[in-house]
C-alpha cells in the first residue's frame, strides 16, 4: 500500500499465498491521503477505531496510535503487519471493542464497521473521550455509508457532512459538539428465545453490539437447536463460531456433565455467549476463548464440535474461513469425535467434509438449512 509516508507491505491474518484480497482498500487511501494533504496534527492522542487488517495504524505508527477492534484475526494481521515495517513493540497500543478507551482522544479515524449496532456502541463508548477540539474523520467505501451512518456521528458526536467520493470511497467529518445530549448506551441488549426450541426456550440472551442477530433467534440457529446431537457424560464439547452462546448454552443445559468450550474471533461474540451463559445460571464448567477457530485446542482432546461457520469476510464471499473451522476440528476431534454443520444448503458443505473427513451424513434439512455430520475416523 503506498501512502504518503512511503510504501507498507501488508497481509491478512491468517496468511494465505493463494488469498487474492488485499489487506487495505481506497477508502484506507484516501484517509491517510486527507490527513496528509490537510496536515491534520497527529501528536495528540490518536485512536483508530475498525481497523480492518492493521493497515491505517501501520501507516500512523510513527504517531503512536491507539487501535480498537472487534476482530482478533484482525489484531493479529496488525501485530504481523507492524512487525514486518519494523515498527518497535508498543509504538501501537492495542485495543478491543470490550476495554476502556483513552481518557482524551484528539484524533479519531473511524473505519466504518458493517454493522450499525457496532459503530452506535464504539461511538457511545468514545463520546466522552472527545472534547471540541478532537478532529474527527471516519472513512469508507460508498456502499457501506448510508444516510443512517450520517445521522449516527450526528447524534453522537455533533455536525456531520461528508466527501466527495474517489475511487468509490467516501470520508466523513465530523465537529464534536461536548454538548449533545446523547443518552444512554443500549447495548448489550437482552431478550428472551421463543418456546419450541428445546431446553433454551423461554431463557434470556445477552448480545453485545454487532454480534449477529443481535435482537432475536435467526432462523438458522432456531433450526440447529432443533436438531442438536444429545450430549451425554463427561465431554469436551466446542461451540465453534459460537456467537452469542446459545447453542453452547444449550449443551450445557442438557448436559451438566459437560465441558463447553465457547470460541469466536469477535471479541463482542465471546463477551456476549459469557454473559448469555451466566444469566442463565449454567451448572457445570465453560471456558470462553477469543482466537483463530481452533488454534491452541489440543489435538484428539474434542468429542463434538458444533458449527454454524460465516460465509464472508467483510465484503467478500468466501469458504476460506469455514474451511479453516472444518480442518481445526478434524485436528481437534478425538477418533470417533463427530463435527457437526449447519449452512444454507446452496453452499456445498457436504462436499468438503466428505473430502476432509471421508464421510458426511445428512442429519436434517429444510429448503434452506441442512445440519450434516462427519465423523473422524
């Protein structure tokens, strides 16, 4: 990636040679460009808040910038990426969605995240960090800032106008103004699953913002708790991808005897299936764990393995990252250890856990879902 303070070679996390998609994009550009050409002071406390891959903050770590994400593949890719432009350990400060923000803030760069829920929360989180003189710009691509995007800096942080677009990105500036009235933070936010789902029905969810589905059942999970396995005695169970927990939560409330491993790469993922799990009063022994899938479980140490894996990364429609999950569980499974899968039925999953596992079963399906098992052997 060029950028004003010369060239930065970057990658994604986790490194793929065959992996096409770039670790930065024109709306990374054209921020480091606006602050270059507009000599914007960095020497105040910089936060840079959705950082996709580590490239803005690669790019700024002679300013000794703060990150904050939500994403530990993303963390990751920084440390790899700050690592290879030999910037010296700790010239960054590394943050999660979930820890304190910086008491002062005098430059924020906001990378605008999918998911309305996650930007209103980190917004609400950093408003108070903010005093008049804080130069706020957030930035992405055109498609991704809509009019309700707009209004959230406005009702958030202050005054609120955008760019003109290049190369079909898009910056926003934003005046904070320590006066408005912003009120009170709504997330996490909770509700109670529906009846007809088994042993969950009626219990209480805890979503912490941009976590999916953050204000009911999606359809996909209602149909995988109807046709979870039964989970008898003492076994170490993994819900992989697990989101805010209930499918793990579920597990755990059949089986007491259980050990439930709850892992995701979101860190508001992993913070809301704990707080799922708790206010719910699970007997037994959980273990909740932000990482890459399965990385760092040691091998044959897993009897099941439960999944429901995404099918993109950002905007991009990919199996790379289901294809890791079903590889990690095969390498954690103990022989006779059973993975089991609910996808949309369009995406094939049964022809790569019969090539990965040598069998695949039809448990059950609809229309749009299956649920499929693999056996290790």
């Amino acid at each position: 990636m060029t950028t004003p303070w010369g060239e930065a070679l970057l990658s994604r996390f986790p490194e793929d040679p065959r992996d096409r998609l770039r670790a930065w994009d024109a709306s990374d550009e054209y921020l480091l460009r606006h602050l270059a050409d507009q000599e914007i002071p960095l020497s105040g406390t910089v936060v840079v808040v959705g950082d996709r891959w580590g490239a803005l903050v690669t790019a700024l770590a002679a300013h000794r910038p703060t990150q904050i994400t939500d994403s530990h593949l993303a963390q990751e890719a920084t440390r790899a990426n700050l690592a290879r432009a030999g910037v010296e350990p700790g010239a960054v400060r590394l943050l999660t969605t979930q820890d304190p923000p910086p008491e002062r803030i005098d430059v924020l760069l906001v990378r605008v995240p999918k998911s309305l829920a996650l930007l209103e929360d980190q917004l609400l989180r950093l408003a108070p960090s903010v005093h008049a003189d804080t130069v706020v710009v957030g930035t992405g691509m055109v498609k991704d800032i809509h009019t309700s995007t707009l209004k959230l800096f406005e009702r958030i942080i202050g005054p609120t106008r955008t760019s003109l677009a290049e190369k079909k990105a898009r910056l926003i500036f934003c005046t904070p103004d320590p006066a408005l009235e912003r009120g009170a933070n709504p997330w996490p936010y909770r509700y109670e699953l529906p009846d007809g789902i088994g042993v969950v029905s009626g219990r209480t969810v805890v979503n912490h913002a941009g976590v999916f589905c953050a204000d009911r059942l999606d359809i996909g999970t209602r149909f995988f708790l109807a046709h979870l396995p039964s989970s008898r005695g003492s076994r170490r169970v993994v819900d992989l991808g697990c989101g805010n927990g209930v499918v793990g939560t579920a597990v755990a409330l059949g089986n007491p005897e259980a050990e439930v491993l709850f892992v995701d790469e979101s860190f508001q993922a992993v913070a809301s299936a704990e707080a799922t799990y708790k206010a719910n009063g699970v007997p037994g022994h959980a273990e909740f764990r932000v990482g890459d899938g399965l990385a760092g479980v040691p091998a044959g140490s897993v009897d099941l393995v439960l999944n429901n894996p995404p099918f993109h990364s950002h905007q991009a429609t990919t199996d790379a990252t289901a294809w890791r999950m079903f590889t990690g569980a095969k390498r954690a499974l103990r022989p006779g250890g059973e993975l089991w899968v609910i996808g949309n039925r369009h995406l094939g999953y049964h022809v790569k856990l019969r090539r990965l596992f040598g069998n695949c079963q039809l448990v059950s399906g609809d229309p749009k879902f299956v649920v499929l098992k693999a056996v290790k052997r």
